[in-house]
C-alpha cells in the first residue's frame, strides 16, 4: 500500500507506549476484501498481552487523570490536527481494508476526527453541583471524577469514527483505555494510534490489542472479568454485547452497549418523494449496507408506493459497483464471504416466500453483491427481522399511520428509526410514537458527534457523541461536607 507517510502502516500491537509482536510471535492476515489480497500481517495477541496493556493503563491512570482537562485538551486537540493532516492515508487504509468507497473513507475520517475535537473541549466542561443543603451546618456538593480504567471493543464498518467515540470521551475525562479493534481493520486503529503517540498521548494510556476472530474471546474476556477494568465499552452484534455484560457482571463493571439494529424507514403518502428517494439511498446504501443504523424495513404507504418503488428501483440499477479505490464507484465490497453468503440466504428465503426482486438479487464475483430492491415484503420473513448488512433494500406496504408506527416498533430492537412525511402534527406523533434512540425526521442520516447516538432496547446502553457521550466516562460523587 502506496501512502504518503508509510510510518502510518503498522502491524504490530502498541502495549504500554511500545511497538510489540504477539509473545508467541504468530500473525494474523489482514485481507483487502475488494481483491483477496493479504495486505499485512498483523500480531495475534491474547489473554496475556492484555493483561499487561491493562496494567499498564492502571500505571499510566493516575498521572494522566491529574493533568487539568486543558492539557489533556491539548494532547486530543493535536490528535484531531494530526488526523486532518493525514486524512488522505488515513482513508486510503480504510478502503483498502475496510472495502468502502474513497470517498467515504474521507469522510469517516473526518467525522472520526471529530470526535477528538468535540470530546477535547467537551472534557472542560465536566462541571459538578452545588445542591441546596439539608442542614445548616452542611453543604452538599458534586464532582465528576474519571471511571478510571477503561476497555473498548470496536467493529469493522467504521474502523476509525468507532474508536474516536470511546477513545475521545475516555481519554478526555481522564480515563485510560485498552482498545481491541475488528480482527478485519486493525490497520486503520493501528494508523490512529500512532498518531495519538505522535500528538503525545503518554505511555499505556491507551494500548492498541489485536488479535483475530479466535483470539477476541480470549481478550474479552480478560477485559471483561478484569478487577483493574471499570467500564467495558462495546459497538457490535447484539449476541456479543450480551456476553460481555454478562462476563462483566462479576465485576460489576459499568458498560456502553451500541449493539444491532433494525430500522424502519417509513415513508407516508405526503412525503416529498425525491427527498424521500433521496433519504432513501443514502440511508441504505451507505458502507453497501453495512451500518447498524441503515434502513432494513423501507415502508411506503399505498398511494405514493408504486411512485417510490419505480423510482428506487430505477437508482438502485444505476449504481456502480466495485473496489472502492475506483472513481465513481458507491458500492463496494462487502467484508467477508460469510457476510456475502448471509445478505443472500435471506434473499433467497425472502424471494421463496413471495418477495419479488425489481432490482439486482444475486450475488456477483468476489465480495461483491448486486444491489438490489426487494417489494412483497412480509413482517414474517427473516429479511425484516434480521439486519441485512448488506446492499439490498426491502419495501412493504402499509395503510395508516398506527400500522406503520406498530410494524416500525415490533423488533426487540431500537437504534435508529427514519420517516418522511410533511404534516408539522404527523411529524410529532410518529416521532413520539417510535420506539428508538434516534429518529430522522425527514433525514436519512443523523450520526453527527454533536448529537447523542445510542439505542434503546436490545440495541444497547448509553450514549456516545454530545455532552451525554462525556458523562458516560465519569463518575459522580457527593460530598457531605459537614461541621462548617
Ligand atoms: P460482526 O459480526 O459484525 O463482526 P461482532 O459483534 O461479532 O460483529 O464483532 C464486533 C467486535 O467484537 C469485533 O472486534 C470482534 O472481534 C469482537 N468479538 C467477537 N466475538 C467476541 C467475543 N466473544 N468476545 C469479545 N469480543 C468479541
């Protein structure tokens, strides 16, 4: 891989401000998944080498919590800087890795990048409460103290913007981290990493442990069942979340969840159908549907549905698929062969149960998957109860505002949720009426680090981005202050 700082290639684990291979000296391959290529071989470290990150961030703790937030300001500040000044390589690892478009890439990189700046000055505003006291020779008083040593565990489809949200408001607040990132984009965690160690983030106060799919549940668990480890901080499949929290019962740790998805993107007969077109694409599309907050159930009413299927149908067709280092290209690969085989078990099994494919609907050569635009779809079929993660949207039909509102909430999930309509009374109803963290209102795309992300029922726990993002790396603590 061709880049303009080669020194931002790296492979190795950085454990305690150091550059280290795995103790056993094994690797992992990490696979370009638009060409099958091996692009690098990555350590494949395990129960031990996160042990020794762990201690090291409990070493490296105390000291970085006793600088003022200003100058951990500054530090986060830099990494931001650094990121913006190598924001070409930055993405360019990405795609490579990761499949997405360039452009794309380009822009996780900015978005990941704002999160350091946010969360740099978001950490001096960590203010405390004076609470009007009970007692007249009492005063009652709040700090807000870093959670101390803290672990993060991050997916593939944003390899950067998902270690930015835990990394930022962690080192932010004083915390300290241990970070595992996908077995399949170590490459552009290790990337940030360097730059952190660049704009001066001190020794062990945030290690980098990679490993592969074997090696995740031993590192987990270490993470998890770990007595120095305060808060285990997880993006990911709704399956693992459950098993971190509950290794991470023993301990009690705290824990942030951003776990699966199944989106409705409703779309009531008085929308605006090219912003709802609009809406639409760039809501399922995006990553080629590989997003935990892409619309999986697109519901239209019945008079403007035959208008909007035409019309997607027709944008779907025209996409141009292939390696995301292509100009032009939108659609890129999808990570793996699994997850090739997964999009189209579900739509072969939707199909088999009457849905219709007016676009695409088959698998193509390599990682690559037609994108493709299913009608006739039921409540019933797995295609509208699992996460597709993939480049293939599904249509049904519906009448009135409640039934779409109760098709839209009957998932255990609740993480993103979209509609389109223009009626100011609709528009409040619907909103209130979803049962979801987040809600586009006539948006296909809310993640912003100024806003709060995170779902509500199986979809997880807390929130990551704005001043809500910051407070789920600290503590409160009451002070009594008595005989005054
Ligand atoms: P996906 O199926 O999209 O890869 P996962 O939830 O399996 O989603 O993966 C998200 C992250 O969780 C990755 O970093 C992966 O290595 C990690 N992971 C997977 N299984 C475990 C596990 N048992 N313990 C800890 N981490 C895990």
């Amino acid at each position: 891989m061709q880049l303009n700082d080669q020194g931002l290639l790296k492979n190795k684990a950085y454990i305690d401000g150091k550059w280290v291979d795995s103790d056993s000296g094994a690797t992992f391959a990490v696979v370009n998944p638009a060409t099958g290529e091996t692009i690098a071989e990555v350590a494949k470290c395990g129960q031990a080498e996160t042990r020794r990150a762990i201690e090291a961030a409990e070493k490296a703790q105390k000291s970085w919590a006793a600088k003022t937030a200003k100058e951990r300001s500054a530090v986060l500040r830099k990494w931001f800087d650094l990121m913006i000044a190598h924001q070409e390589d930055l993405a360019t690892i990405m795609t490579v890795e990761q499949g997405k478009p360039l452009a794309e890439s380009r822009g996780e990189i900015m978005y990941a990048a704002s999160f350091l700046e946010w969360f740099a000055e978001e950490g001096k505003r960590l203010y405390g409460d004076t609470i009007p006291t009970h007692r007249g020779d009492t005063r009652l008083v709040t700090i807000k103290q870093p959670i101390g040593v803290t672990a993060a565990i991050t997916p593939w489809n944003f390899p950067s913007a998902m270690i930015t949200r835990k990394a930022g408001p962690a080192l932010a607040s004083g915390c300290t981290q241990v970070l595992k990132p996908a077995e399949a984009t170590p490459l552009s965690a290790l990337a940030l990493v360097e730059l952190a160690e660049r704009a001066g983030v001190p020794a062990g106060v945030l290690s980098v442990v990679t490993g592969d799919r074997d090696d995740s549940q031993a590192i987990g668990h270490e993470m998890t069942t770990s007595h120095i480890v305060r808060k285990i901080s997880f993006t990911g499949s709704t399956a693992v979340g459950k098993l971190l929290m509950q290794q991470a019962a023993g301990t009690v740790k705290k824990v942030g969840m951003e776990l699966g998805g199944n989106a409705p993107f409703i779309v009531f007969d008085d929308a605006d159908l090219d912003k709802a077109i609009e809406g639409a694409i760039a809501c399922k599309f995006r990553n080629a549907g590989q997003t935990c907050v892409c619309a999986n159930r697109i519901l239209v009413q019945d008079g403007i549905f035959d208008a909007f299927s035409a019309r997607l149908a027709e944008a779907v067709d025209s996409f141009k698929v292939g390696n995301g280092m292509e100009d032009g290209v939108v659609i890129g690969p999808l990570i793996n062969d699994s997850a090739v085989s997964k999009v189209h078990r579900l739509v072969k099994a939707a199909k088999a149960s009457g849905a219709k494919a007016i676009a695409g609907g088959e698998k193509m050569d390599g990682n690559f998957y037609d994108p493709t635009l299913l009608v006739d779809v039921t409540r019933d079929m797995d295609i509208a109860n699992e996460e597709i993660f993939g480049p293939v949207a599904t249509l049904m039909r519906f009448s009135t505002e409640e039934e779409a509102i109760d098709i839209a909430n009957d998932t255990p999930f609740g993480l993103a949720a979209y509609f389109y309509s223009r009626d100011i009374g609709r528009c409040w109803r619907v909103s209130e009426g979803l049962e979801y963290g987040m809600v586009g209102v006539n948006s296909g795309i809310l993640s912003t680090e100024l806003a709060p992300f995170g779902g509500v029922k199986e979809s997880g726990i807390g929130r990551e981005g704005s001043y809500q993002g910051i407070e789920d790396w600290v503590e409160v603590k009451y002070l009594c202050m008595g005989d005054i």
